[in-house]
C-alpha cells in the first residue's frame, strides 16, 4: 500500500502514517493534531462548531431525564 504524501492542513508537515479523517469536513490531519470531542475526530475549525453542538446536546439529554 503506497502512504498519500499530503500535508496536514493543521501543522504543515507531511501525513505519512496515523493520520485520521475529520468527521465534519473529511480532512485527513495527523492524530496528534485533531480535536476530540463526543467520540469523534475534527479538525482545527470544524472543533468548534462540534463542540457548540455537543454541548448543546447534552443540554437537551439532561432536559429530558429531569422530567
């Protein structure tokens, strides 16, 4: 299997092994460099607009059990 020799959009250096896709956009970044959050990898940008979701997720669930 021949390895892409692209760059990490994140850090600029070359994705030779370990790299992840982002679950928003579907960039492949090094692992080292993606943001986790709900069990899921993102990139840089897409992190933030995740996180706002996940958080407004948990919200809801934690609305529904108090009833």
């Amino acid at each position: 299997m021949i390895a892409c020799m692209s760059e990490c959009p994140i850090c600029g250096k070359p994705i030779e092994t370990g790299a992840v896709k982002c679950a928003s956009c579907g960039i492949e970044i090094h692992k080292e460099c993606a943001k986790r959050t709900m069990g899921k990898n993102y990139c840089k940008e897409c992190y933030r607009k995740a996180k706002k979701e996940s958080r407004y997720e948990r919200m809801a669930q934690r609305d529904s059990w108090a009833r």
